[in-house]
C-alpha cells in the first residue's frame, strides 16, 4: 500500500493514470514558464499616513491601490525611464482595467512598507503588472495581486494598441541565477 501524508491510497490502474496525468501537467506548467519572459521587479518604499487610517485604526483597504499606483508612477521614470508624462506627449494613458488584491495582514500608522512591482505579460492591447506590499520592519507580506492596463488614446477615451517600441522599452527581463 502506497501512503502519502499518512493517507492510505489505492494502487489501482486509475490511480496509476492519475498520477502520471498530474507528472505531466508539471511538466507542461514547468516548460510554459520557461518559454514565458521573467520580467524585472523594481521596489518603492513608503511609510503609512494618518490620513490613510480607517475607522478600524489600519489602512484602508482602497489605499493598497494608491501605494500600487504611486510606486508604479515612481518606477515608470525611475527604473523603466519612461515617465508617464511620456506616454501623454505622445497622446496615451494607462487605465485600469482589472485589479486583484489578496489582503493578508494589516499596515498601521507609522508603518514603513514596500511596494515591490513588475510586468507580468505586456503585448499590443495592454499588460499586466503583478505587486507585493511587505512591512520593512516585519518583512511579512501585507497583500499581493496584480493589475491589468490598457493603453488607451487621450483624444478618443478609447483602446489603443501599444506600440512596439513601448513594448521593448518596458519589457526589461529579470537577471537570471
């Protein structure tokens, strides 16, 4: 008898089955990231306001946005050297489109935080830029999610393709190991 976790598992040729299905499925998983571009991740640091305090005495929940936000405004000059001023001389802007967050611990007044950020896939119609927010002083992890923008022209309001050249300017790949 097979065991795993102290749980008994049936030897049975469906079991054998899927047990090679899932041996298979990681190794697809593990061959897509590789063909998948790792970008560069870039870090801002900032500390908790009294005005971002809720009636519950630790950050509001809609402030997570503004801290992703404002970092990725910081970045966009800072480590990317394109600044959003750029993209408006042009005649673009970014828009959000879809935003996740998965809160998993409270900052309080006073806490200093980082607001790590990346692209995660950027292509002709937008991109997504996945975060982090740590505590500096814990260096545990506040919330994490991603973002998906969509470039849009200024004049219109409406989608607009992102040109190429903003596309290799952004797409900056992590050092590898």
């Amino acid at each position: 008898m097979c065991r795993c976790a102290n749980l008994p598992i049936i030897s049975s040729p469906a079991h054998l089955h899927i047990r090679t299905f899932a041996h298979h499925l990681h190794i697809i998983m593990y061959l897509r990231t590789m063909d998948t571009p790792q970008y560069a991740t870039f870090e801002t640091e900032f500390r908790v306001r009294p005005d971002d305090i809720d009636m519950f005495q630790h950050v509001h929940n809609s402030k997570y946005f503004d801290y992703v936000l404002a970092a990725r405004y910081d970045q966009m000059e800072r480590c990317y050297g394109m600044a959003m001023e750029k993209f408006m001389e042009r005649g673009f802007g970014w828009v959000v489109r879809t935003a996740y967050v998965d809160y998993k611990r409270a900052l309080t007044i006073g806490d200093y935080f980082i607001v790590k950020t990346g692209i995660e896939s950027i292509n002709d119609k937008g991109c997504r830029v996945k975060f982090s927010i740590t505590n500096k002083a814990t260096r545990k992890l506040c919330c994490d999610g991603w973002f998906d923008y969509t470039m849009i022209d200024m004049a219109t309001g409406r989608g607009a393709k992102v040109p190429q050249d903003v596309i290799d300017h952004y797409s900056i790949l992590a050092p590898t190991v």
